[in-house]
C-alpha cells in the first residue's frame, strides 16, 4: 500500500491515513544571520508569497498555513495582499519586540524568548498581536507559533483565553539550550499531535489548544542518547536534498501509521526564504529556487500519496 494510501480508512468516514499542513513563518526581510533589513522592507510577502508560493500551492490545491508576525499586519501592502488570498489559513507569528502598541522599528535581530517575558508582559503582546491579526483581516485568528519556539509554561493558557484552537511550537527531539535558549527542551515531546499539559506544553496534559509539533525525526533512532548530539532531520525544504526531505516523511507515516487518527506531517519554514537576499539560508536565485523545488517536490509527493494538504486548524477534527 503507498504511504500515503488512504483506501484503509474510506470505509470509516472517509477519514484519510495521513494529512500534511505546511505552516509558514512570515516576517519582514531578514539578510545574513537574521539581520533586519533597514529600512524595514517586505519583499517575502509581496513576491515570496504573492509571486511564489500562493500559485505553487494552488497549482496543487494545497492549503498553506501562513503565520503572521506583527511588522507584517502593521504593513499595507503586505495586509493588502493576505486580503486577496484564497485556499490558506492566516495564523499568527509572535516575535515579542515587535508586538508593542508603539509601531517602533524591530531591532537588527529578534532574538527574545516568549517564554522568558513575565506572566503579564506576555499575555499583553499576545492580546495586541491577536487584536492586530483581528483589525487587519476582520476575522480572529485561531493558529499560532511562538518565535524562536519559545513557548513556555503561561502560554497556552494566554492562547486558549484569547480563542486560539491550535499551537505549533513544540520541535520534537530538539533541546534549544544546546543553542543558547536555556533550559527549553523538547527532547521528549511526541511528534504527532497532542493536547498539552498547560504548563509544561511537552508532555500531554489537558489544555483546550491542539499542539501540532512540527515534524521533527532523529538522525538515529535506535540511538537516542547519541542522536542528539547530531541535527535532527526537520520536515523543511529549507536544506538538504528532496530525497532527505522526502525520506523524513516516510519515516514519520510509517512509525505512526495504524492507529485510529491519520498520522500528521507538518512541514516549515519561513516566506523570506524563496526570495533571495531576504533571509541567510538563500542569498542567490538559484538558491531560493532550490527551496522551492523542494517544496515543490513534497507537495507532489502528497498528491501521488492522496495526501490532503491542510491548514493547521483542519487538523483538530480528527483529535476532538
């Protein structure tokens, strides 16, 4: 049976074996190490998604989840352009020196922590992104990733009061104090998706809000105690060749599929990365086209493998 296949499950509510989402992180113009851009520019909205990635997604009537940071619902022209967007989801994005009522420039790097800001600092910017996504769009948003992944012990709590219904910051495998972001660590947080203890958003609990981890696998299973001193394996066109890519997401249908909910592939990255010059990982054209054939060759991979391509939100019907 294909890895996809989802003949299995059609008996049974035409409920699918597996579902992708691809959720994407969408910023201002970055350049080399994550420096923003000065003057503040939106090229990765305007021809990233506008010229880019909406007609590829189309192309395959694949949904995008497109995650909002604030300098882009602060920007017109980039609001103008999600205004005429059809077939995706809009989310939300935090990086929390943007999330201010004062419209002040972002500093040359965002590099705060979500989980790192009081109790009170962090329910307030989550109140004025989720207020700004609200004016911008005329809808309230209902999909949210932390910056960095910052997400911390306040934070699901602050999302389900203000009427979020998934979250997508949890990297199975990966512990962030390795890369200078102290004591976060999702080493051992499930890859397929849960409904979280609200203070210690890595481990199953009772919170109202779906977490849909990205999918994240290590570079050795059979030995988890030397994997993690290795790169995990990130379901992200961003690096690497379309066979790793498409081997990631083999490996995640295979050890998951069986069980009475579809296995789910969530896939990321970041808008700046399919334009070159506007983040560090594509500073050609050829660099950028690279991610985007990756991209391209994982949504054909899901149309070959009947895989329906979801927004994050699509997700929860099958975990209520």
């Amino acid at each position: 049976m294909p890895a996809g296949s989802s003949s299995a499950r059609r008996g049974r509510r035409d409920v699918p074996d597996v579902l992708l989402c691809v959720g994407i992180d969408c910023e201002c113009d970055k350049g080399r190490g994550w420096l923003v851009r000065a003057p503040l520019s939106f090229d990765g909205m305007t021809r990233g998604i506008g010229e880019r990635l909406q007609p590829l997604f189309a192309r395959y009537r694949a949904k995008p989840t497109y995650l909002l940071s604030p300098e882009v619902l602060r920007d017109p022209r980039s609001v103008e352009l999600l205004r005429t967007l059809t077939g995706c989801e809009l989310g939300t994005h935090l990086h929390g020196e943007c999330a201010d009522a004062e419209p002040t420039p972002p500093p040359r790097v965002t590099e705060a922590v979500q989980r790192d800001y009081s109790r009170e600092v962090e329910s307030g910017k989550l109140a004025f992104l989720t207020e700004l996504f609200t004016q911008a769009l005329s809808r309230p948003p209902r999909s949210f990733r932390a910056g960095r992944f910052g997400i911390g012990p306040n934070t699901l709590e602050h999302l389900a009061g203000l009427g979020y219904y998934v979250d997508s910051s949890v990297t199975p495998h990966l512990d962030w104090s390795a890369r200078g972001v102290a004591d976060l660590s999702f080493q051992d947080a499930p890859s397929q998706p849960y409904f979280p203890d609200p203070r210690e958003p890595a481990r199953p609990g009772g919170s109202s809000v779906l977490e849909i981890p990205v999918t994240i696998r290590p570079r050795l299973p059979g030995l988890p105690w030397m994997s993690r001193r290795l790169e995990q394996r990130w379901l992200r066109p961003t690096h690497g060749s379309t066979r790793s890519l498409l081997r990631t997401a083999r490996d995640e249908i295979a050890e998951h599929r069986g069980h009475r909910r579809p296995v789910v592939l969530n896939a990321m990255f970041h808008n700046v990365e399919v334009v070159p010059g506007c983040s560090p990982y594509a500073h050609t054209e050829r660099a950028a086209a690279g991610i985007l054939g990756r991209l391209d060759a994982l949504l054909a991979f899901a149309r070959r493998q009947e895989i329906p391509v979801v927004g994050l939100t699509d997700v929860l019907e099958h975990f209520v």
